[in-house]
C-alpha cells in the first residue's frame, strides 16, 4: 500500500488497505473482517487533521463513495448527509434547496463526518461547535451493528457521539438543523490590537460572527465583523478570484517564502502583513462569506480557553513572542464559540475563546508552539483534537472530566478495539489504565 499523508504533511503512513465501500453493507463487512484478524480500521475524511487521527497499520477506510444529500424536511428545516459529503459539496446543494448552515468554519474542505467529529468550529456567541447542528446520526459500531442515535431519544450516546473521534464506529449518515437561505454581510476593518482585545466582547453581543486575525510583532488586527443580510448580494467570480486567490493568497505565498529563506526578517514582514490587511465589506451568500481560499500550507495548533481568559492569554503569547522572537509568518486567529454539554468538545461546560497558532509548513515551528502551548495549558485550555499539540493523558484527563463516561461508551459499542490505535490508547486510555494500576 502507497503512503498516504494528510493536508498539513504532518503525518504519513501505509496502511494495510485502503478501502472505499460503496454501501452501508460494506462497511458491516469490512468491521467483521478486521476483528477476526485483529487489525484497526480507521476512517480518513479529507485529510484536515494535523494530528494522527486516520493513522493505522490496519484498515483505512475512505467515505468518498457515501457522499451527497439523502433528504431534505423542509417542515422540520432538516437534512440528512452521506458523512462523506464534504462541506463545499453541502453548502451549494442546500441552498438550492432554500437552506443553509447557521454556522460553519473559514475551511470548507473537510469531510461532514470528519468536521463534526474532532470538534470543528467557527465563531459567534450563540453559536456551539459544527457538531451542535446535528440531530441524528447513524454509524455502524466495531460489531458491525448499524444504529441510528437520536438526540432527543438518545441523549448520553448521542452526545458521545458528536465529537467521537471515530472511536465509537464508523459514522455513515449525519442528519443537522438548517435555516432557511440568507445571505451575510461581511465588513473587515483594521484596528489596533488593544482596542480588539478590549470590544471583542462587546463585537460579539452586537454582531453574528466575530473573528480578528493578528500578525505577531504588529499592533494592528484585521477583524471581520458578520450580520445577516436582508438584501441579497453577491460578488463577482472573477474579483473574488482577484482578490481572495491571486492577491490575499498570492501575496502572502510571497511573504511566506521571504520569511523561510530569510528568518530574521519574520518580524518585519508581520509588522508589515498587519499594517497592510484590507478593508472590505461585501453580501453574499453565507456559505460564500464563512468560506475563505487556504492555498498557502500551513501547520496549526489551537487551543479553547475560558471567555474571561482569552484576552490575558493573547497578551502573554504577544510578550512571549515578543522576548523569545521566534521566525513567525503567519497571523494568529482569535474567535468565540458558544458552551455545550458535549463530552469531549473543547467548549463542554462553558463559552470559550479558541485562539489558534499557526506556521508555515516549511518553517521550524516546534519551539513556537511549544511555547504558546505552555501559556494555553496554564489557563486551563483545551486543545483541538484536529490540530497539533503535545498534551499528555493526565493534562487530557484533567481538562475533560468527562472523559471516562466517553470511553464507556467506545469500549461498549466497539469492545475488541478496533477503531482504536497506539495513538488513542496513550492520549486517551492511558491515564486510565495507570488509574487502574495504581488501585
């Protein structure tokens, strides 16, 4: 088997078998056939995870066969999804259709499945995780039993199931809550960071999504502010093209390959990127609003901390970059999500700001990260289960209390392992099974 690498070429590896089933029954198989020879199965989405989520030695299992719409109830204002329809497939269709989705992330790559599963979020106050649109969903567990998990009927489970990893079983179908169509009004200013840090809160009650982009060793951020809009909009193909692709991604491609061959002008150039983002405001389409072109590769890390936190948190990561004055090309995001009650989301138990770092994909980022990480987990943070991280299985179980009820649940629904890896066993299960060495 060829090797197979993800989007942030953060991971790499050859499974046993790549398999690509084209039915529900399929899958049933494939789960009987990797228990009686004892080997994982994995599910890969669209590959935009840095962390070694799809990693196996056994099978991994693509769901680019069981993509697309099963269904739409345009009385309950639902729609049922293949779990291997990706995002940028969904968006189009539903509004088609008269809908759209309250809420998505500035990528729209990924896989639904993929994106609900690890926690994918975007930003706004009274707005939760991707996976809090979901209303059912239906997988097939490391038995080969097909279920199909209802909130309302199946409240523990399902919540398990929101943010699962892929660990409970292979998910095949996500039925999610939409809105009727609307369209965004999307305005982007640049202001000083402290004046950023100061509203951000007061941008968030007065505005459906907020989100600001900071360039380390600037003062300056560019903040895009979103409301709904009751006229329509939309804006050209060809100047959208202009300015998001050959200009935005052109022109920061160039500062990034600056940046690589000569380190020590990193500091001038974000100084530079901060001081010459642009202004904007244009009405779209919403899925065209949420969505933004990413062609430049990058390597991220991303951690949710406490609302009240999120300001001290990005000042301490200003001084530390500041004294340390690491090679940084790339601005750091800086959004809000709205608390669940999910077991594993990164914003269970309370509103968090989610602050994510990144590096270009050619550029040393370890001492960056690792530095950034230590001011995140000192305020309680907790990382995102797709991007970058080091945390160990004691800071995982101390950030998720309610890790152990989860793992009942996978160790009930898929009891000989399968979908689980080395990886897992150690994040996951092994302050776990010290605890149980130790009694």
């Amino acid at each position: 088997m060829s090797r197979i690498t993800n989007w942030g070429r953060t991971v790499a590896f050859s499974p046993k078998a790549l398999v690509v089933p084209r039915r529900e029954a399929d899958i049933v198989t494939l789960v009987h056939r990797a228990s009686e020879e004892k080997q994982s199965v994995r599910v890969m989405g669209a590959g935009h995870s840095w962390t070694p989520l799809i990693e196996t030695s056994g099978y991994l299992v693509s769901l680019d066969k069981l993509r697309g719409l099963i269904s739409i109830q345009p009385g309950r204002q639902e729609t049922t999804l293949w779990a291997g329809t990706r995002l940028y497939q969904a968006t189009p269709t539903l509004w088609k259709a008269g809908f759209a989705l309250a809420n998505q992330g500035d990528i729209d790559r990924q896989s639904i499945a993929g994106a609900f599963s690890t926690g994918t979020h975007g930003t706004g106050k009274n707005f939760g995780i991707l996976a809090t649109q979901a209303v059912h969903y239906r997988f097939i567990d490391g038995q080969g039993q097909i279920h199909d998990v209802y909130a309302d009927t199946d409240p523990d489970l399902f919540r398990s199931l929101q943010v699962s990893l892929g660990l409970l079983g292979i998910i095949t179908q996500v039925t999610l809550k939409v809105e009727k169509a609307y369209y965004l009004r999307l305005e982007k200013r640049v202001i000083p960071l402290a004046e950023a840090l100061e509203n951000f809160l007061l941008y968030s009650d007065t505005h459906r999504h907020v989100e600001f982009f900071w360039f380390p060793y600037s003062d300056k951020v560019g903040i895009k502010l979103t409301q709904k809009s009751e006229v329509p909009g939309q804006t050209a193909f060809l100047k959208r093209w202009v300015r998001d692709g050959l200009w935005e991604n052109g022109a920061f491609w160039m500062l990034n390959k600056v940046a690589q061959y000569r380190p020590s002008l990193s500091a001038a150039l974000c100084r530079f990127a901060g001081a010459n983002m642009g202004a904007e405001v244009r009405i779209d389409r919403s899925y065209k609003v949420f969505a933004t072109a990413r062609w430049v590769r990058f390597r991220e890390m991303e951690y949710g901390v406490p609302v009240e936190a999120g300001p001290e948190v990005l000042r301490e990561i200003d001084r530390w970059i500041r004294r340390h004055q690491p090679a940084v090309s790339f601005p750091i995001e800086y959004r809000y999500v709205k608390g669940d009650s999910i077991p594993l989301s990164p914003a269970c138990g309370g509103d968090r700001i989610f602050i994510a770092v990144h590096a270009y994909h050619r550029m040393p980022y370890e001492s960056y990260f690792r530095g950034v990480e230590e001011i995140f987990q000192a305020h309680g943070g907790r990382p995102h289960w797709g991007k970058m991280h080091t945390a160990s299985p004691a800071y995982i179980a101390q950030v998720y209390p309610e890790l152990p009820r989860f793992l009942e649940w996978c160790e009930r629904h898929d009891p000989s392992g399968i979908f689980r890896t080395p990886y897992f066993e150690r994040l996951l299960w092994g302050e776990r099974r010290l605890q149980s060495i130790s009694v």
